[in-house]
C-alpha cells in the first residue's frame, strides 16, 4: 500500500468518525510494515490480520479496534535488525487483540483499559506503566515481571504498602522514610519497581512487620490483577 493510498484511507476514516460521510477504515490482511501511523485516529477501525511489523503507533488512538490476529512483531529474519513495533502512549481501550503478535512490542504507557487480549503473544513486550484494567488475559502468553511492571493505579490499603515494601527494597527505608515525612522522590533518579498511587500516611503508620514485602512473582499478579478486575 502506497502512502497516498493510506493517507485517503485515513482521511476517510476521519470523515466517519465525524459523521461526514467518508467510510470507516478496513485494513484487514493488509501490509503496514513500517507504516508511520503516529498519531492517527484508527477508532473502530478493522484492523483483522493486519501486517504492522515495525509500524510506528506512537499515541495512535485505536479505541475499539478490531486487532485480531494483528502482527505487531519485529522483522523475523535472522539476519534483520530487530525493531518492535511501538504502540507506547497508544490508546487501546476496549479494542479486540485476540491472538494478536505483540512479542516485544512497545506498550509503554499505553491504554489497555477493557481490551481483549485473550491467547495474544506478549513475550518481551514492554509494558511498563501501561494501564491494563479490566484486560482479558486468559491463554495468553506473558511475562510474570513484565506485566507487574504496569501501571496499577489506586489500590486497596493493604496492596499500596505491599508495593511500597517492595520498592523499598530497591531505594531503602531510610529514602521511603524521608519520601512519606514529605521529602523527594525517592525514584526521582531510578525507576521503581512497581508503578502505583504511593500513600505516605500509610507508610509512616506502618509498624516494621508492614514493611516487609509477603507476596512475590505469580502469587502477588494475581492478588493486584484481582483487585483490578484483570482475567488471567
């Protein structure tokens, strides 16, 4: 597909989205590799089998998409360069990504909010700080560290001091300590290893015990995808 021939497919796409006529975009089986979508507003779009290998979605809204089947992997040739297609910031809420390829690809910050992604392939992917609320996850294939790495938001009492426990265990006590009574950052120049709502009061309230990490790998995904109503 030639650039003109995407940019008039976009373009009417738009016009729907508007309700001025146009027509909404149907991308099935169609090959985007290293397409530069960055920004475009494929909402609803279908997307069936779509070839995005390398394809740049940066901040790309694809809301109620249908990604089924989607490839969003890397070139597969051995002797290739290796680059992932990048969906960080993307909006994804509600959209369809069965058995979608998403092995490495960029889902940094991206909105996962409802989306299905039921028997998808997540190996490698980055998923730091996206937010997968209310995601269907069931047979997919992920990593345990990748997708506690995400987002989780505002939790019970009981989960915020667990995962403060646990990075506190990365930038110490003292720097926790120092954070709850108002002072800096205490990731301020390092990631942490949990992304969440941090509640100071409740740390400085917490008696030694407290601050010990209970719950680690599987047993702790499953506690935090319970509360935020993720399918596993």
């Amino acid at each position: 597909m030639t650039k003109d021939e995407l940019n008039e497919i976009l373009e009417n796409h738009k016009k729907w989205l508007d309700e001025k006529g146009g027509q909404r975009a149907y991308l099935i089986n169609i090959d985007l590799t290293r397409a530069d979508l960055s920004g475009a507003d494929l909402s609803g779009a279908s997307l069936f089998r779509a070839n995005l290998v390398e394809a740049n979605l940066t901040s790309a809204d694809l809301m109620e998409a249908d990604l089924t089947e989607a490839n969003l992997f890397g070139a597969k040739l051995p002797w290739t360069y290796l680059k992932w297609a990048d969906l960080s910031s993307a909006k994804l809420a509600e959209a369809d990504l069965m058995e979608a390829d998403l092995s490495g690809a960029n889902l940094a910050s991206a909105d996962l909010s409802g989306a299905n992604l039921m028997g998808a392939y997540l190996s490698k992917a980055n998923l730091i700080e996206a937010d997968l609320s209310g995601v269907n996850l069931k047979g997919a294939t992920y990593a345990v560290t990748a997708v506690l790495r995400i987002n989780w938001g505002k939790l019970s009492d009981t989960l915020t001091l667990e995962l403060m426990a646990h990075n506190a265990e990365s930038c110490g006590i003292k720097a926790m300590d120092k954070w709850a009574k108002g002072g800096t950052d205490p990731f301020k120049y390092s990631e942490p290893d949990f992304y969440f709502e941090g509640n100071k009061t409740l740390w400085r309230n917490a008696s030694p015990a407290e601050r010990i990490p209970k719950l680690r790998g599987r047993t702790l995904l499953i506690a935090l995808c319970e509360e935020k109503g993720i399918k596993l």
